[in-house]
C-alpha cells in the first residue's frame, strides 16, 4: 500500500480525525445548550449522528496516535478495510443529519418566520454549521481510505 497524506498512522490522519472530533463536539454543545432542540427530530438525529462522530473519531485518532508513537503506518488490508466502511458510514448520517437539521432551520425558522428565540436559532445554526465542517473532514478520510484500500 502506498504511503501519502492522511493514511492511518501519518501526522495528516491524525489531525483529520481530531479536527472531525472537535467539529462533531462543537456540533452537539451548539444544540445541546438550547433549551428545545429535542422537539425537532432532526435536531435529536443529529445530536445522534455527531455522537457516532466524536466516538468513531475519537477511538481512530487514538489508533492514529498510537501508530504515531511507533512510527508506523496502518496498512494492514482488513483494518483499512473497516476504516472504509465506518468512515462511509458515519459520513452518510453525518450528511443526512447535517441536511435535515438544515432544511428544518431554513423551514421552520426563515420561512416560516417562527424564530422569536434570538439566541437559540444562532445556536441552532451554528451547530448545523459545525457539522457540515465535520462531514467535510469526514468525506476527505473516507475518499483517502477507499484512495488507500484500491492502491492496496
């Protein structure tokens, strides 16, 4: 397997991987601090989504760690293998989550002029925001490892 930017086990990867753990985190305090956001279903799918997130991330980030320390890379055809799948995964409900929560803020709050809250429909935002940014660092791993897995 080829060795380039943001493989399991390289400086890039690792910092890919925390980078999709803070946004994810940022997503979930975002919504989590408002005090209604668990009478939209998109908005609890998506503090579920970015759950799955920060642990996936975070149990990878602690690999690439690891690897670091030794300094090796993860080449290993069936870890890479499930880095592929996970990382498919999470960024297919990380997407949907980041969408439907969107399309919710848009609808509810713009178009339909309910959004009297000032503070919270910010926060509202700005967690969609955050986990756009965290499906975007997810979609770059995600095409590197299936990049990886066919170089393989």
């Amino acid at each position: 397997m080829k060795n380039f930017p943001g493989t399991p086990g390289t400086l890039t990867g690792f910092a890919l991987r925390i980078s999709q753990c803070v946004f994810a985190v940022g997503s979930i305090a975002a919504m989590a601090t408002t005090p209604n956001f668990f009478n939209f279903t998109a908005f609890c799918y998506l503090i579920a989504s970015m759950g799955l997130q920060v642990i996936w991330s975070f149990v990878l980030s602690l690999l690439d760690a690891y690897a670091l320390l030794r300094k090796k890379t993860i080449h290993n055809l069936v870890l890479v293998s499930l880095f592929v799948v996970g990382d498919w995964v999470t960024a297919t409900l990380s997407l949907a989550a980041a969408s439907a929560s969107a399309g919710i803020a848009v609808l509810y709050f713009n178009d339909l002029g309910h959004c009297k809250f000032g503070e919270t429909c910010q926060k509202y935002q700005i967690s969609v925001a955050l986990a756009y940014m965290s499906w975007i660092n997810i979609l770059i791993s995600s095409l590197i490892m299936l990049w990886l897995l066919a170089a393989g």
